[in-house]
C-alpha cells in the first residue's frame, strides 16, 4: 500500500450500469480549438459518447454542468474511440468510433452561445464503413509513409487486417497462425504492424509486406473483406515473451530511436526496433492498463502502471519512482493537458469512474488518540506479570489433553489365520471358473487397557481376494476386555492375486479431561493368507509351454520346508518336484536339483 494518495483535481461518475475498458477512453484536441487544452472523449458498451472538459474552480471540484460537452447514444456499442486526421483533403482532426461491425468518423465542432455557458457542441458523421466481420480493435497512423492523413487498420475477432485510406477500403489480410486477436500498434518509424499472437509471441508485420501479400487491386470491397486472400504473409520480427498482453505501446522521444513497450500479465518488457528485449522488469502484482510517456525534463521515457490494488506506480526504465494509491481499479489511463495543468493524469475504471489526478506528497496518515497518562505502580505491574505468567503456563499443560506416550500400547490388534481350509466354503459371488472355491478364517483380536471410543475395524486384502466383511465398528471398548471377531477369505477375481499378505487398521479415540472427543489414534497389524487359497496341488507335469531356469551357488531349499501345505505327512522328506494348479489360472510345475543347484 501507498503512502501517498492520487491528489483528486477532477472526478465524475459517468451514466449508470453501463461498462467500459482499456480503448474506451481518449484524450486529445478533438474540436480543433488550437488552444492547446484537451478533451476527454469516453465511449461506452452501452453506446454513449461522451466528450469532457473539466474546468474545476479548485482542486478536488465534482463534475460541473459545463464541464460535458456533448453526450450522444449511439445505436452501438463503442469498442474503441481514436483521434486523428482521418478525413482526406484537410489536416484537422477528426475523431474515429469503432462499433462491432462499424467504423465511424465524425467531425467534432462547438458554437458560442450567447449568453454565458451557452457554448453548443454537435458531431456531424464524416463517413462510416460497415464491416464484414466483427471488429476487435484498432490503429492508426501514416501507413506506407503518407504525409498529412493518418490510415485506418482494424483487426476482426477473428484474425483479419482491414486497412481503410479514409473514405474507401484498400486491403484486408490474414494474420497466420491466428487463434485470438491480441493488442495491435502501428510504428511510424519502421512502417510496421506489432502485435501479440495467442502463440505468447510479439510479431512485428511490414506495412508493404501486408499490401503486397493482398490482392487489393482484383477484388472489390465487400469481396476482400469476406476473403483477404493472398501471398504467404511473413513476420519481419518474432519474440516470444511466454505470456500473454494486456496492451502495446510504442513511444518515441526522438527522430532516431523509439521503443516498443509491451505489457504481460507478470512482465513489462521494452523492446528495440529489432525485436530485441531493451529491459524487462517482473511485476510482483496483476497489472490493469499502463501508459508510457517522455519526460522532457529528465530526458527519459516514463511509464504509469495501474494495477489491481488501486495503485498507479510510475516506473523510470525498470526503477520505481512513484506510487499513489487510487479510489478504483484503472482499465485505462492518459495524460492530458487543462487550462494551466499540464500532465495531468486521466483515469478510467470500468464500471466509469473517470478521474483526473495529479501526484502530491501530502500523505494520508492515521493517528492515534493520546491515551491518558497514569502513574506507573511497579507492585502491581509485578504481581499482575506473574498471575499472567500463571495463566499461560496453566494453559500450556498438554497432559490433560493430549495423552503422554507410554511404553505399552493402549491398544493391541492381532490377527490369526487358520491353518485350514474352511469346511464349508464361505465364497460368494465369485468370478472364478472352478468347481469349488476355497475359503480361510481369519480371527481378529482387540485389546485395550484403557477406555476408548469410537473404534472401527477395518481389513483389506490384495486385489482380486474379497472378505465376507471388511469393517466392524464398537461404539466403546472397556478396559482389560477383547473384542474378536471372525472373517473369511476368498478368491473373488478370475486372475491370481500379486501377493498374500492382507493388513488391518483399527481407528480409536482415547478421552481426556479436556478433550472429552478424544484424541485420534490408529494401530495395525498384517497377516499373511495360505497359498492353499488360490491353488491346489496337483500331479506334476513335464511338458511345459514357458519354463524358467533359475541357478543358485547354493543348494536349493528343501520343498518341503516351503510348501508344507502340498505335501501330506507320510510322504518322503526329500521332494524335489511339485505341481500346482491356480485356480485362476494355468498349471506350474516346481523342479529342484541338488546336483545341477537348479
């Protein structure tokens, strides 16, 4: 935040509802009094135009009724409002209203009154153009070098370049590689054409190339625009900044260099003619509008950066001089002259705050009331410390409301598997393509020597595996009694599960004095599952689709040891082959050689 506020030298609220952004706004000498003062001139989405003079009797004065000089509806929204010489065979300025499918120029004249604030202001319609495709922006400027006349160039929403020479339509082309319109400016100096792709790129763009790539000369109007065909449109620069623009501004404070000011969501970069990056400064906030300036004083180009936070911050190249907070959010800003003030600094928020400001260094401070003064009793201070002390050390106990850790656990959960088969099978709902499929009991145990609440029990097994239930919940457990409870196990799934090993998470609260709730707890056991679950023995097999050798510099493990549950006690100790069928699944047959260590 600012430590200075934007001193208000002029302010009005413009209409009621109505909706406004960054190329509604304008300043400039549209009525062609010669008297050097501007005139703010203020289009809206709603269709009215507006043009202001603000003459305040001091500093800080509302809107006066002389101050409007003309407001007018239009049948249109205004997208953008330009001023220029943009009527052929005279150099005054006109000003140019850019509508959604129309361009519109207008002469801006006013007649003295008679009596005092009886001055009249009326618009006459020069010419118009009604455009083929939606309109998005516009520039102009002397294109190709003309002398005395500025041209027209309009970008559609979808990616068009309608050039008009004044009153009559010359060319239209497309921009390739087009999938938004981005801001668009005109370079006097290098007679070209600068915008921001959806690509996150800068391209810069010939005037001739533009004129050339067209055929203008074989098509007529209302044709070109519904076409603009051509040559192969080249860029003669591209820089990719990796964002995309808010607006584009090209300054120039002498005859022999210029920059090409771009403004990104997090980035503000000054590039030269070329396309080379001149600085760039990283913005630590959301930019709204900027406005690049010369200042004659210091020599320097000068930019003003509004931002979402109401600030407008006045940058020197990448240095901050200045910032002032504003009573809205920017979407454009100008700099102006009035009577003896000059840049003074025009502002535009999009719902239509206009407000004409200048810096000051007054600053906007609160200060807080003196408190009332008493004698300082140092016994008292001292013993209202220590109960203070008391207090906060009572309140830092944690014994009351987080259990202390001790070595034995609160509560134990184990888990026992049956070393056999369940008698009567308890799979259901199984997708496996056997005649019978096997299931195991697996008893669940809890312990608790202390009183605990709200426990849920609950098991998983891996995939392709199911239980009968997989959660139990007791709404409280007393201390020193078990709870046990019973689940089965089963193949559920055609395919032989990745692993046997199942794990079971018991949930608890363990009350306190103070945290009656209780403190969550969790305890955990695993279990493994009998192989027997998912295959049975079978004799074994010697012809074999896929077999794999495995050697060892050890003697192999004894079969026995490692599937007990295959082989029955009578048989011999010594097995050196087993075969097993997976029930969900093909045949395996096990071979170990002592001799071969195989």
């Amino acid at each position: 935040m600012s430590l200075f506020k934007a001193r208000d030298w002029w302010s009005t609220t413009l209409g009621e509802n109505e909706e406004y952004d960054q190329g509604c706004l304008s300043v400039a000498d549209v009525d062609n009094s010669g008297s050097g003062q501007d005139k703010i001139i203020v289009g809206s989405y709603s269709g009215f135009l507006r043009i202001i003079s603000p003459h305040p009797a001091k500093a800080g004065d509302g809107v006066q009724a002389e101050d409007l000089l003309l407001e007018v509806q239009l049948r249109d929204p205004v997208l953008q409002v330009e001023v220029g010489k943009f009527v052929s065979g005279t150099e005054l300025l006109h000003l140019a209203v850019l509508h959604p499918k129309k361009l519109c120029v207008y002469s801006v004249s006013g007649t003295l009154g008679n009596v005092e604030h009886g001055n009249q202001y009326q618009i006459k319609l020069m010419y118009e153009h009604n455009l083929q495709r939606t309109a998005c922006n516009m520039t102009h400027g002397p294109f190709g070098g003309v002398k005395g006349r500025d041209l027209i160039c309009i970008q559609s929403m979808d990616g068009m370049l309608m050039f008009f020479e004044q009153e009559s339509y010359a060319f239209g082309r497309y921009l390739p590689g087009f999938l938004l319109p981005g801001p668009l400016r005109y370079s006097p100096k290098t007679d070209s054409f600068v915008t921001v792709s959806s690509c996150r790129q800068v391209e810069s763009y010939k005037y001739q190339v533009l004129a050339v790539a067209t055929d203008a000369d074989t098509k007529k109007e209302i044709e070109q625009q519904k076409i603009g065909s051509g040559k192969k449109l080249l860029a003669d620069w591209i820089l990719n900044i990796g964002e995309q623009a808010l607006d584009i501004s090209i300054v120039s404070f002498n005859h022999t260099a210029f920059s090409i000011f771009v403004l990104g969501e997090r980035n503000f970069f000054c590039l030269k003619e070329n396309g080379q990056i001149r600085f760039m400064k990283k913005l630590e906030y959301s930019p709204s509008c900027f406005l690049p300036y010369c200042s004659v004083s210091e020599g320097t180009i000068n930019s003003l950066v509004g931002n979402h936070n109401n600030m407008l911050l006045v940058y020197q190249d990448m240095t901050l001089r200045w910032a002032a907070q504003l009573p809205h959010i920017p979407v454009a800003v100008k700099v102006a002259n009035f009577q003896d003030m000059k840049g003074i600094i025009v502002t535009l928020s999009d719902c239509g705050h206009l407000q004409c400001s200048y810096f000051g260094t007054d600053p906007s401070l609160f200060q807080a009331p003196k408190v009332e003064s008493r004698d300082i009793n140092y016994e008292e201070l001292d013993t209202e410390m220590k109960e203070l002390q008391r207090i906060i050390k009572e309140a830092t106990k944690t014994q009351d409301i987080l259990p202390k850790i001790e070595k034995e656990d609160d509560l134990t959960l184990s888990a026992n598997v049956s070393p056999v088969l369940d008698a009567v099978s308890q799979a259901v709902d199984s997708a496996v393509e056997s005649e019978a499929v096997p299931s195991v009991t697996v008893k669940f145990s809890i312990r608790t020597r202390l009183h605990v609440q709200k426990t849920v029990l609950a098991i998983s097994v891996p995939p392709f595996l199911a239980l009968t239930q997989d959660q139990f919940i007791f709404h409280s457990i007393e201390p020193g009694v078990a709870k046990s409870v019973s689940v089965s196990v089963f193949l559920k799934g055609n395919c032989p599960p990745s692993d046997l090993e199942g794990s079971a998470v018991v949930s608890y609260n363990t009350p306190t004095e103070l945290n009656p709730e209780g403190v969550p707890r969790v305890a955990q056991c695993k279990f493994r599952l009998p192989l027997r679950l998912v295959c049975l023995p079978v004799p074994p097999s010697k012809a074999a689709n896929h077999k794999l050798t495995i050697d060892t510099n050890k003697p192999p493990v004894n079969l026995v040891n490692l599937f007990p549950d295959f082989i029955e006690r009578g048989d011999d100790d010594q097995v050196s082959v087993l075969g097993f069928q997976l029930l969900a699944g093909q045949k395996v047959t096990l071979l170990a050689s002592k001799t071969s260590r195989k």
